[in-house]
C-alpha cells in the first residue's frame, strides 16, 4: 500500500502513515465481520452454545423484543457482540 500510493511517495509524513494504517485495519474489520457473517450462517448452534447466556438475560432480550427483530449490538472496533465501538 506505501509503495502504490502517491501521495505518501511524494511527501512522507508520519500523518499520511496513520492514515493509510487506519484504512487498512478498516479494510481487515469488515473482512473479518463479513468472514464471522458467513461462518455464523452456515454453521449451526450447538446446544453448548445455546446456554452461554442466563435466563435472565435471554428473558430481558425477549422482553426488549418480542419478535426478535432487533440486532444484537456489534462493536466495529473489537468485532464482539453486546457492545458499540462508541461504548
């Protein structure tokens, strides 16, 4: 990437860098949630899987949302589940 891009071949720059670092961890974010979208979708739960979360929780979710409509809160910046990048 440093060596396709202009810009920083012109005039290096420790801000230019960050830049293009930023976009390329961006680039790997979406890879990695897009590759997890997949493997999610073609694999099935296990029933080991079905009982990570309590009662309660799984009760507090259905009340939220009854028909089960809603997302589960995704974080861009660490790609888990429950939280946002902007928590």
């Amino acid at each position: 990437m440093l060596e396709a891009d202009v810009e920083y071949q012109d005039n290096p720059s420790l801000a230019r860098l960050c830049y293009l670092v930023a976009d390329l961890i961006n680039q790997w974010e979406k890879l990695e949630m897009k590759s997890r979208r997949i493997s999610d979708s073609t694999s099935t739960q296990s029933t080991s899987d079905k009982g990570k979360h309590s009662r309660a929780e799984r009760a507090r979710h259905r009340a939220d949302d009854p028909a089960g409509r809603l997302p589960t809160p995704h974080c861009e910046a660490c790609n888990r589940d429950n939280h946002k990048r902007e928590d």
